[in-house]
C-alpha cells in the first residue's frame, strides 16, 4: 500500500497556533448570501396555505359548477327520481323548519360520535402500537388488512344476531367500518419515520419515550390524521348502512322513508345534509392536525 | 499495513512535533472496528485510527465506502460488528454528551421553529425552556441565521437548514463535532460559503471535529488531518496532515502552495484505486 509522504515538518509554521486564540468574527451575512428565502412569497403563501386560502376560489367555482349541472340535469329531466337542485335545498329548508333534521340526527349522531370516538382513540392506539411492537404487528395487521378489503356491508345485517336492532349495532357497523382505515394508516405512519430523524433524536440523547412522543407521533400525526379523516367518512357510511339495513330510524330513515313515498327532493336533502355536515366535520379535523402537531403547515 | 501507516501518520507517535497543538492523547481511537450489516455487507474491515483533540480531521473516500458507517460507531448509534471506540479513554456503548452530529440531510424537526430545532438537544436533556432557548438564539446568531429563529425548515434554503443543524450541535456543547457531509446537499457556491464560515467559527468555538465528505478539495481545504479509506470494505489506507494554517483569511488558503500540493498528492493516490 502506498503512502502519502508526511506534509512539510509541522511546529514551523502558523499551524501550530491554537485556533482558539485566534480571535474570530462570527459569521457573516448569511442572509444576504442566501436570500431571506428560497421561495417567492406567494409561492410560499400557497404551499403553507395548503387547503386553505389560496385554493377557495376553485373550490367556490367547482361548487357552483356542479350545482349548475345538477339544476340543469333536474330540469332536463334524466328522470322523476331525480329533482332539480333548487327543489332540493327548498325540501332541506322545509325540512329543517319542521324540525326533520333535528329528530333524525338526534338519533344518528350517538352512535356515529360513539363509534368514531372509539375508533379515534382505540383504534390509533393499536396503529401506534402495532408500528411500535411487532407483537402487536403480528397479532393485528392480518385481521386490518381482512376488515379493510371484505365487503363489510353484506355483515352489517348479521350484527342484529349479536346486538338486536338496537344503537349497539349502529356502533358496531360505524366501528367495522372505520377502524381497518384508521388503524393501517396510523401503524403505517409510524413505521414510516425518517430513519435519520430517530439517529439525531438518539445522537442527542434522547430516550426511547421522547424518540415516540417527539419525533414519530408528529412525524406520523399527517398520517393518522388521514385516516382518521377516512375513517370518518366510512363511519358516516357504516351509520347509515345500518340504519338503511338494520333498523329503519334516524337519518337513514329518513333517506329510506321519503324514498318509500316517493319525495325524491327530501330524499336528496337528506343525504346532502351528511355530505355537508362528513364536509364540516372533515375540515375541522384538518384544522385540530395543523393546530396540534403542523404549525408549519399553518403558517400565513 | 498497519506500521506503514503509522510512518506517514507522526502525530501518532508520543512527543512528536506535529502533535502541535492537539494533546499529545488523541480524544478518540477507533481500535479494529469491523463492520458487518445484517444483509451480508461488509462495511468496515478492521479500522484503526487515531483522532487528534482539537483538530479538525476529515475521513475521505469514495460514495458507499463505509465513512457513515464508521461516523455512526463513533457516535454509539451502531454497535460495530468487532472492535472498540474509545473516546477520553471511555469505551463507547451509545450516544453521549461529548460527541455531538451534524447530519447529511439536516434531520431538522419539519413541524418545529429554527429555534426549537436548535434547542432540541437541550430540550431532550430536560434542560428548561427559557434558558435552552437563551443558548439557541446565542448559536443561531453565531452560525448567521438571526432573524430566522421563528421560521420552519421548509422556508429555509438548504444552506440555511444546515446551518440551523450545525447550531444545533453546538448548543450541546460536546468536545466533538461529528459532520457526515454536511455541505453536500448544498449548491457549489454555498457550499464555499459554508466551509469558509465553518473554519471561522471553529476558530472561536474548541472542538475537535470528525468531518466526513467524498471532495478532495473540501478536504484539504477544512483539514488538519485527512484520512484515507479505501473501497469497500473500507481499510484506512493513508493518512496525511495538511499542515495548512486556518487561520489565514479563508481565500488565501485555496491559493496557499500547501493545499494545492495536498490536492494533487490525494488524487494521485486515489487514482489508483479508481482502476
Ligand atoms: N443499515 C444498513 N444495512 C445494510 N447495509 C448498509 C446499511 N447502511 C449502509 N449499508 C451499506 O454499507 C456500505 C457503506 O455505507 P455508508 O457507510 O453509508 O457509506 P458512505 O457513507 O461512505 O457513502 C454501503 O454499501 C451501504 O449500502
Ligand atoms: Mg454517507
């Protein structure tokens, strides 16, 4: 193996002079090196922004886009099923008034909150558990995976065998639906943790505890928190299968009800009401992520 | 090999003139580390190699040659596979408080401020908000990025982020500074900037720093000692100090006959492990 010969005799030369007693100026003018920024402002606005502001107006115009279509298609007619959308926000209106909505939500929403709260807190803490035990990988991902891919709807009916006619089996129906979403995204989310993040929480001493609660629990909130926001949207699915399925009463009633008479507009303003209320529930839980683990995604 | 090696590394030798002003004891011996991943890769093969206190020494080799993995033994984040590290005469079983990491790819919190990502050492060792944060800012200033404390990662250039990653680490206050190409996810000019900026610095802070980088010039130019590796699984093959003063005003030093030479004798000793 060849050498490299020893550099000029040391101890000669300015190197020997400890570098500590070289007085230094800081660093200078990074800043002005750099540029206060890597993005235009509007850019970044955008990409902070991410649903919100900047992307409303398209929001808007896809909105009106599909209303318009739908008030021509009703009008046209495609066929007597389906009303016009200006009949239906009037049905949803009256509706509203005689207190219909009121009623059935009162008795929709328990089971659909219960279900979702158990899915959001049992159904993350197996996620997480599951990402950070491969006991509990091994134990659990097959069954997710099976849940996730089977057609839970042909089970919904057979929950009255275990729960009767009763909210239980709402709950039951919401919970099958939404856990498999729930729980894979979260184990996924944490299994997906920047490896080099866990090395700097490690190189810096931190334990194991603050290597879950620092680093992969908001490295992995993005994650959860899409499958929870799925996981909401199959528990509205789950409540409202059950009660078209199992027990005709709340929301699902309704829809089933005013199908049986033939009031096709009250039919609609039924289901656009779950739209909009799974919409305010959706956006609010954006809201929550951002507020609790992504305060860089909610930057002006 | 292994006395070769030792000629053309005096400073190893007790009492010789080019201990300089490092201690004559080096603060780090790596002593026969072996390296063998799981998947059957053989990484390290038997490395011995000595780190001058007070020194900036750079492990140079080619992209894959093994300088993360021996950078990582060091820090106690991968138990090598034979083999021991000493640091200040303390076998080294894990991460501790004297070795502080500068990563490749910055590992900056994305969901924390530049100055909780600074303070973040701190804040694992449970030291209290106002006074973690009253060290951070001190080092945000001293790297140049005041003024940025409140800003995230992502609005940061990417040498900006390194140097939030650089304050970071010398937050900690640990006697070694651990850099795994810190400047290479950085654009040519910047890069520049941020290796001049790091010998001004050094100048003021202490440290004994363990840089590693695949540039020959970045090399020569940061170094007072450079450590050959050798393709994988990586042998120390040369070792060679510069004898370049840094504290000459950072352009002169591309221009000083030392680097140029230095260069030149590195290269054309790689060169033959190219074929
Ligand atoms: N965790 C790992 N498991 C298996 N092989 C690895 C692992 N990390 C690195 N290696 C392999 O070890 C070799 C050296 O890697 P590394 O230390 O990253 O090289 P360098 O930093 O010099 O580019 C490479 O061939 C790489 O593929
Ligand atoms: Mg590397």
């Amino acid at each position: 193996m060849r050498q490299i010969a020893p550099s000029p005799p040391p101890g000669t030369d300015a190197a020997v002079l400890p570098r500590a007693a070289l007085a230094a100026p800081g660093i200078a003018t990074p800043a002005a090196a750099e540029g206060a920024s890597p993005l235009p402002a509007p850019a970044q606005a955008r990409r902070a922004g991410g649903l919100g502001d900047a992307a409303w107006p398209w929001q808007l115009a896809s909105f009106v886009l599909v209303l318009a279509a739908w008030e021509i298609a009703g009008h046209w007619p495609v066929s007597l099923a389906f009303p016009p959308a200006s009949r239906v926000v009037a049905a949803a209106a009256e509706m509203a008034l005689a207190g219909d909505f009121g009623r059935a939500y009162a008795v929709t929403l328990p089971p659909l909150v219960a279900g979702i709260g158990i899915v959001g807190i049992t159904g993350v803490a197996l996620g997480i558990a599951m990402g950070l035990s491969r006991a509990f990988e091994w134990f659990a991902l097959p069954l997710m995976v099976v849940l996730q891919t089977a057609p839970i709807a042909a089970i919904i009916p057979l929950l009255t065998y275990f729960y009767g006619v009763s909210a239980t089996s709402k709950i039951a129906a919401v919970i099958l639906l939404a856990a498999p979403i729930v729980v894979l995204n979260s184990y996924r989310g944490i299994r997906n943790t920047n490896a080099s993040l866990v090395d700097m929480c490690r190189s810096f001493l931190g334990t194991r505890r603050q290597q879950v609660t620092k680093i992969m629990l908001p490295h992995a909130s993005g994650m959860i928190f899409a499958g929870l926001r799925l996981g909401v949207s199959a528990g509205f699915i789950g409540v409202v299968l059950a009660e078209l399925l199992i027990s005709p009463t709340g929301i699902g009633d309704l829809i089933s009800y005013n199908r049986s008479i033939a009031r096709y507009d009250k039919m609609f303003a039924a289901i656009v009401s779950i739209l909009a209320l799974a919409t305010v529930t959706l956006s609010l839980l954006q809201r929550l992520e951002n507020r609790l683990f992504r305060p860089d995604h909610a930057v002006p | 090999m292994d006395a070769s090696t030792r000629d053309a590394c005096p400073a190893r030798d007790a009492g010789h003139p080019a201990g300089g002003v490092a201690d004559a004891t080096p603060i780090v011996r790596v002593d026969g580390v072996t390296m063998r991943y799981a998947n059957g890769v053989s990484a390290l093969d038997g490395i011995d190699l000595d780190i001058p206190r007070g020194r900036l020494t750079t492990l140079l080799g080619p992209s894959g040659c093994g300088k993360t993995t021996l950078l990582k033994i060091i820090a106690g984040l991968i138990p090598p596979t034979a083999g021991t590290v000493a640091v200040n005469d303390r076998i080294v079983t894990g991460p501790g408080p004297d070795r502080a990491l500068v990563f490749q790819d910055f590992a900056l919190l994305p969901w924390a401020t530049v100055l909780r990502n600074v303070a973040f050492g701190l804040e694992l060792r449970g030291v209290p908000r106002a006074e973690r944060e009253a060290i951070a800012a001190k080092y945000i200033r001293d790297v140049g990025l005041a003024g940025f404390e409140h800003q995230y990662p992502n609005q940061l250039s990417g040498g900006m982020r390194q140097r939030a990653g650089l304050a970071r680490a010398l937050a900690v206050d640990a006697d070694i500074l651990m850099m795994d190409e810190p400047f290479s996810a950085v654009d040519e000019q910047m890069r520049r900037k941020l290796q001049e900026d790091l010998l001004s610095l050094l100048q003021v802070e202490k440290k004994t720093v363990i840089f590693v980088t695949h540039s020959i010039e970045e090399a020569v130019y940061l170094s007072d000692r450079i450590v050959l590796l050798s393709r994988r699984p990586s042998r120390v093959s040369a070792i060679r100090d510069t004898g370049i003063a840094h504290d000459q005003p950072p352009d002169q030093i591309r221009r000083d006959r030392r680097y140029l030479d230095t260069v030149d004798e590195i290269w054309d000793t790689l060169k033959q492990y190219l074929q």
